[in-house]
C-alpha cells in the first residue's frame, strides 16, 4: 500500500481546513441513525476481479500536458503525479489511448497512420509514424514511470477509404461486415492490419498495449471521427480482427464494444457471448455510461467488463456536492454502483486532464492547472484498489449508507462507504475472514482531499466501527 500520509484530527490541529467538531462525529458520539441497522463485510464471499482504473489522454490531451499549450514542463510533471502517483495522486493503473489523434480542439478528424489509400484491400499499406502520437507516446512512458501496465487502445474510426461513407467522421460502417458491401471492396482484414501495426509502433516504443478495441460507441453517429456497428456487425468485425491480431500483434487481447450507455452495450456484449467464434475471440466485454449508466452486469460471462469511458457536465470550477453530475460525491456514487452493482472490473473516465470549461478530472489553462473534486472521488477508489483486488461481499445496513469491500493481493482489506444522507452517521460491519486489524480511514469531502483522519474507523471484537460525516467518502484500510 502507498506510504500513510500525515494524519489529521479534525478540529483539534489548528491551521486545517477541517468540519467542525459538530460535522465530524468522533468514536462514542451520537449520530443520526446510528441504530438503523448493522452491517457487514465478508472477504471469504468473492465477486468479480478488478483489473484497473483509468483515464483517456486522446485527441492531443497528452500533448497539452506536455507543452502544447504552453505548460510548462514542471506542472506538467506535476500533473502525471496527481494522475498517476499512489503516494501524492490517484495511483491510476490504466491509459486508454486513441488509435490516432485529434489534428484540433473538436474531435474533427483522426491522424491515421495509414492516410493514403491502396489500390485495393489486398495491397499492403503504407504507413507513416511520428513517434509521438498526439503525445500519447510520452504519456505512456511517463504513466509506466509510476507502474501503469494496462495500456489499452480504442479506434474511433478505420481510415475513410476503409468505410461506406468514405470519411473517417460521420459514422460510416467498416466495409466488409455483414450488411456492409462497397465497391472498393472488403476491408475487414487490412483494418485488422492496421490495427495490429498501430501495437507494433508501440512496441518499438517501448510500450506494450495489452487490449485493443476496433471501435468506439458504434452505436452513436458523430460528427467527428466515428464508425458504426450494429450487434450483428460487431460479431462479424471480431471474427474477423481476432485471428489477425492474435497472429499479428500476439500479447495484444480484443476487447468490445464501448456503446456509448450501459444499457446500450448489453446488446453488443450478448451477441458476442452467444456466438462461440466471436466469444472466444474477446478478452472483455466494455460499455460507457452516457446514455444509461451501470446499474446491473453488462453480460452473463466469466470475463471481465469494464466501464470504459464517461465524464459529465462541463462545469468550472467543479464542487463537491451541488447536485450536478459534475460533484465529486456523485461521480463517487458512479463509482460504486458500477463496482458493486454492475461487477464492473475497470472504471475508466473520460478525460484526466483538458481544457476550457471541462468535465475532466484535471483543468489546463496554459501555464497553470486546478485538480477538480472529482479526482478526489476518483482517488479514494483507485489509490487504495489495486490491479488484481477482488471485491467482497458488504452491506452497510443503512438506507443512506452504501459499502464496498475489496480484498488486494498483498493481503490488504479495503472498504468504501459513502454517506450520501445530510447528517453524519456510524456505520458498525461485522468482519469475516478479515486479514488486517488495523484500520486506517481517509476522508474525501468538500474540504478534505483523501486525509487520513485518526480515529475515525478502528475494528474491535470482529467489528468495524466507521464515523462517516454528512455526504462524504470514508476510504478504511485494513493493514
């Protein structure tokens, strides 16, 4: 686990930024429904694996880190740490990267690595690589700095000439797939090329991307850089991508379909588990939550599902709890509902850091930025769950109460619970099969960002024992 930072007695150390004493109610104190029900949290009781959290750098994000916009380098820097650091940021374990990157600030058109056009599918394309990418190149190595493995890639789109409406914006379907005839002909196997020489660009980077992705909510027709799949359409596509990526670009698994709402995905997500080509070609199932969010599992499949990209509103500066999809509380909620009640096994947002008046994590404003509430959120799951945890059973026994339990390979305990009632509230969780009897909270709200706060959980006879102040993230580990 990340090295304890300072902790903190709230209203008890002059200088903090703290509750008052009347918010944050201390071991022994009566609260507002304490005695509504008791809880508990069984790590013997093991749900789905969690492979990572993560965020997105496309379309030249990475590049405004790096200096494209005038950030200096240090605050560059600075902003890889918040995103990436278990010790002083998030601790994200995945980098999704875009197949291609934005050439402006609109999502207009993808930068291919394969721009002209051969005579014909069967001729062999011509690439060109810059070794940079957007700056998702530099983003990767630096993100691996800090012990990121998961490196997964999403197409938004095949090169035009690769589609019916022969233009890499405006949806468009992947010529080839069933239901898709063009003149040009089939283009399934040379898209598959192209993607699998996009990983090998990588590689010779020294970047492995572990799990590729042939498209983006092939169910959303944008105006930019975009392509579209029906279910059936989808199976097709990976029937035919699987065999050549596998041969192509080994170590590299496919994973579908990235709908853009959960709801949405299951239709992609089902057709692809009912046919056994198809199924036995995917390494994960993944869906985003624009257009429903993740309340229920995605598929009936052993493999994991990932919720693989959502951001709310735009709002600048963001706060903790305003009742927006902006707050850092609700993008908290977002979390655990995905987590816990969909068996999400990634939770991914959209953007970590952009510009203007953003829904990303972190805002850049030429040689400056401001880290959102919603990193804080962000935080609180992903520093302390790490690749390879399994979540547990836990109940909180609270109606405003909801928990989630996590077991680490380390050997480590981890239980989130957030109070989304208006009055501080104790939680008491009977432990079974709990290795750690030391616990260590952090409290993530409006004034407290991920601080470790003495006395605020401790487990006794069995049991664990949590203050949790009104609307807030109690993070509990157990060591």
């Amino acid at each position: 686990m990340p090295s304890k930072p300072r902790r903190v007695r709230i209203g008890l150390l002059a200088g903090v930024t703290a509750l008052s004493c009347a918010a944050l109610v201390l071991p022994g104190a009566t609260t507002a429904g304490a005695d509504d029900g008791a809880g508990s949290i069984d790590f013997s009781a093991r749900h789905q694996r969690i492979d990572g959290f993560g965020v997105s750098e496309a379309f030249q994000r990475a590049a405004v880190i790096h200096g494209l916009k005038g950030m200096p380098a240090e605050k560059g820097d600075q902003i890889v740490e918040q995103l990436f650091s278990r010790e002083k940021g998030a601790g994200l374990s995945m980098l999704r990267l875009g197949v291609g990157s934005s050439t402006d600030e609109v999502y207009d058109h993808m930068r291919t690595i394969a721009p002209n056009a051969p005579a014909s599918p069967d001729e062999p394309l011509t690439y060109q690589w810059d070794g940079n990418d957007g700056g998702q190149v530099w983003l990767a190595k630096e993100a691996r700095k800090y012990g990121v493995k998961r490196f997964i890639a999403d197409a938004w789109s095949a090169p035009g000439y690769m589609k019916t409406n022969g233009s890499d914006a405006n949806g468009g379907t992947l010529c080839g797939v069933v239901g898709a005839e063009c003149a040009s002909g089939d283009w399934r196997e040379a898209y598959a090329t192209y993607l699998a020489q996009y990983v090998k660009f990588y590689k010779k980077e020294g970047i492995r991307i572990t799990d590729l992705n042939f498209t983006n909510e092939p169910d959303w027709n944008a105006p930019y850089a975009s392509m579209l799949f029906s279910p059936a359409q989808a199976v097709d596509a990976v029937k035919a991508i699987g065999p050549v990526l596998r041969a192509k670009a080994p170590g590299t698994n496919l994973y579908c379909c990235d709908s853009f709402g959960w709801d949405q995905g299951k239709a992609y997500a089902a057709a692809i588990a009912a046919d056994p080509k198809a199924e036995k070609e995917v390494s994960a199932y993944s869906a985003h939550s624009y257009a429903s969010f993740p309340t229920s599992p995605l598929v009936d499949s052993p493999k994991p599902t990932w919720m693989s990209e959502w951001a709310g509103t735009g709002v600048w500066p963001s706060k903790w709890d305003d009742g927006t999809n902006a707050a850092g509380l609700y993008v908290a909620e977002r979390i655990h509902e995905a987590l816990a009640d969909a068996d999400a096994s990634a939770y991914l947002f959209w953007l970590g850091a952009s510009i203007g008046n953003t829904a990303a994590l972190i805002r850049m404003d030429g040689d400056s930025y401001e880290v959102s509430t919603r990193l804080r959120a962000m935080t609180a799951y992903s520093r302390f769950i790490r690749p390879g945890a399994v979540r547990v059973d836990a109940a909180s026994g609270k109606d405003t109460v909801r928990v989630s339990a996590y077991r680490n390979t380390d050997g480590s305990d981890v239980a989130v619970l957030i109070n989304t009632g208006s009055t501080a509230t104790t939680t008491d969780l009977a432990l079974k099969a709990a290795k750690g009897h030391e616990a260590t909270a952090y409290l993530t709200d409006g004034a407290h960002d991920v601080t470790a706060v003495d006395g605020l959980a401790h487990v006794s006879h069995g049991r664990l024992t949590a203050e949790l102040p009104a609307r807030s993230v109690v993070t509990v580990v157990l060591d």
